[in-house]
C-alpha cells in the first residue's frame, strides 16, 4: 500500500490530556515500566475536530442526534415536522438494532399536550455525511410516494447511503461502522497508536483547594473546598499514518481531483501534528506543539511504527528526554531500511524543514 507515515515525538508538561474512569490520567505497561499513554481514539477526535477547522471537506457529523439530521433533510423535502422527524428515528434505530424506537414514556403528571415531546436519540453514534443524509431523505421521500403505507426504510437508506458520493473526508479517513447495516461499514483510511511516553512515567498527584472569596475575618479557618487531581508530563510517542491507495479507491475519495485530493491530506497532515486533546485546557493548559517529527512517503508495503526504539525507555542524563528520544528514533528507522530493506520514496524531518516545507515534500509524491 501507498502510505504517508507520521513518527511524532511530543513533550507536554503537567497535564491529564486523557482520564481514565477514575479521572486519572491513562497509563500502560511497555519495556517491563509504566508509561504515560494517550489513546488513539482520544487523539483521532482532537485529529478530526481540527481537520474540521482546515479543511471544509471534513463534514461529516458523528453523532446521536443524527434523526435530527436526516428530520431537517425531510422536511426541506416537503414533509411535515413530525411525520419527517417520526420516520428519521425509525430509520435511524433500524440501522443500529434492527428494531423500531421503543416509545418514550411520559413524564409523571404531564399531560399529553402540555411538553413538547423530546427528540429521540440513537443508543449509539452515527457517522453520516451532508450528501448521503440528501439522498437518504431523497431515497425515502420517493419510496412513501410510490408506496405510501410502507413504515421499512432501512434497506431503502442503507442502498441510498451506500450509493451516494462520500462528500466527508472524515469518514473516508476515520472510517465508520454500523451495527446493524455492515453495507455501511467503512474501512478507514487513517492508522493511529496509542501514544506513549518514551521513558518511564508515573502519575502524580496535584492537591488543590479553593478559598471563598467572601470569607471575613473571624469566619472559620480553611478553604471551601480542596481535593486532588492527578496529573502527569512526558514525552511521547506518537504514530499517524494515511493508506493512500485506499483513500483513492470508489468508496473513498475517488471523485476528488488531484488537487482537491492534496488539500484533504495536506488538512489531515497539518491537524495530526498540530491537534492536542482539550482535557483540563483551562487549569493545566498543555498545548505544545511536537518537538521532533519524521516523515516517510512510502510506495508499498506495510505500515511499521517506531515505538520498539522505546522498548527499551529513554532516561534522562541532565539534558532531558528528547535528545535521546530523536536519536533512539533515528536509530530504529535505520536499521528498518538496513536490516528490513524498507524503502521510502520520500523522508522529511521537523524541525530541519518548517512546517509548510514538510506538508509540501509529502505531498509532491502524491
């Protein structure tokens, strides 16, 4: 496969970017120690939000509320709110369970016409694009008309999703899954890790309190509140990788041109190394950009990360982590073309190249 390959090493300060159930930040056992982790899924959502703000192309809506969605396409179709909005969450719980929405049950003492009746959300996300939700509500719209006691619409969206231009290059590189309709399931085009810290990395523990403002003297002592938050600082490994020859294919992005193609990569590269997680941004704010990134355009074969330069962790000798962090990385990446014979048609660092220099020489192999 044709791949653009990602190695990102990043340092960020005190910070809990990803919190487990406890509130605590993420951890995983790797090389015998334990390191700091950030997972792929939370990485991928702060990767999408940003690839959302570069490029307008990246429209598609993840999300519960996607009857909503389809309702409004309904209604613009000429339906009435509530037959449009009664037939969106049909067809939208179909595609998950297979069965219709089980009717909400009123609140206790309301009457029937007193509350408006809540909007119905699906039990799990739904990941559709702009142009599929257009012709799904076509598709339906034209099967009431030639058939207007038919309530089945699944197999009717499902052909009308399918068939549809992706016009989401979120989708096409994010890839989407559907319980109940694997027609709909798409591979992604996006490969991402886990990130971890390429040292070891224990949590800490940061005690905290809050004193009111309005005590007077004489009030008891104290603060209002106090408790603790755990917290911890690394510096990470991070893989991101783009399967172009898949990206390519009809089910993607095959109706981009060549140009319009560029922007999409060029979008989701510039947001996998800019995007940090939004957890706790505003009383540990440890956005930072990656200290060292290497590049790779491959023409074939499999994609490979670099996390085994780390197995064995990096410790800091009076000079910090990353110097020794960029040359355990430089020293995998070597013996995969010594040892393995990987080849690259392509390599590029940051910082020797700026960012718009680095995006560039990806992308003239395209």
């Amino acid at each position: 496969m044709k791949l653009i390959e990602l190695h990102i090493l990043q340092s960020f300060p005190v910070s809990c970017l990803n919190r487990d159930d406890v509130g605590a930040p993420k951890t995983a056992v790797f090389g015998g120690v334990n390191r700091a982790r950030l997972s792929s899924q939370c990485l991928k959502r702060a990767i999408r939000l940003t690839a959302k703000e570069l490029n307008a192309r990246f429209a598609g809506n993840r999300t519960r509320k996607a009857a909503e969605d389809l309702a409004q396409e309904l209604v613009k179709l000429g339906w009435s709110e509530p037959d449009a909005q009664a037939t969106a969450e049909t067809t939208c719980h179909s595609f998950l369970s297979g069965k219709p929405p089980k009717k909400k049950a009123k609140a206790k003492g309301a009457e029937a016409d007193d509350a408006p009746e809540a909007k119905d959300q699906t039990s799990t996300l739904l990941y559709f694009s702009p142009g599929q939700l257009q012709a799904v509500a076509q598709a339906i719209a034209k099967a009431k008309q030639e058939e207007p006691a038919t309530t089945d619409f699944q197999t009717v969206a499902a052909k009308a999703a399918k068939g549809a231009m992706l016009d989401a290059a979120d989708i096409a590189i994010f890839g989407r899954m559907v319980a109940n309709e694997n027609t709909l399931t798409l591979e992604g085009a996006g490969l991402f890790s886990h990130a971890l810290s390429t040292h070891k990395a224990d949590n800490e523990i940061d005690f905290w309190t809050a004193v009111d403002d309005c005590k007077e003297a004489g009030d008891d002592a104290g603060a209002a509140n106090m408790g603790p938050a755990e917290f911890t600082s690394a510096c990470y490994y991070r893989y991101v990788a783009l399967n172009l020859g898949l990206l390519r294919q009809s089910s993607h992005l095959a109706t981009l041109s060549k140009e319009e193609f560029k922007q999409v990569v060029d979008a989701f590269l510039r947001a996998a190394l800019l995007a940090v997680p939004n957890a706790r941004k505003n009383s540990m704010n440890a956005h930072t950009v990656p200290v060292y990134v290497l590049g790779t355009l491959k023409e074939n074969g499999h994609p490979i990360q670099l996390v085994n330069a780390f197995e064995s962790p990096v410790r800091a000798k009076g000079d910090g982590l990353v110097k020794d962090s960029i040359a355990a990385l430089e020293a995998e990446h070597k013996k995969l073309k010594d040892t393995w014979g990987v080849a690259f048609a392509a390599e590029c660092r940051i910082p020797e190249k700026n960012l718009e220099t680095f995006c560039a020489e990806l992308l003239a192999g395209l």
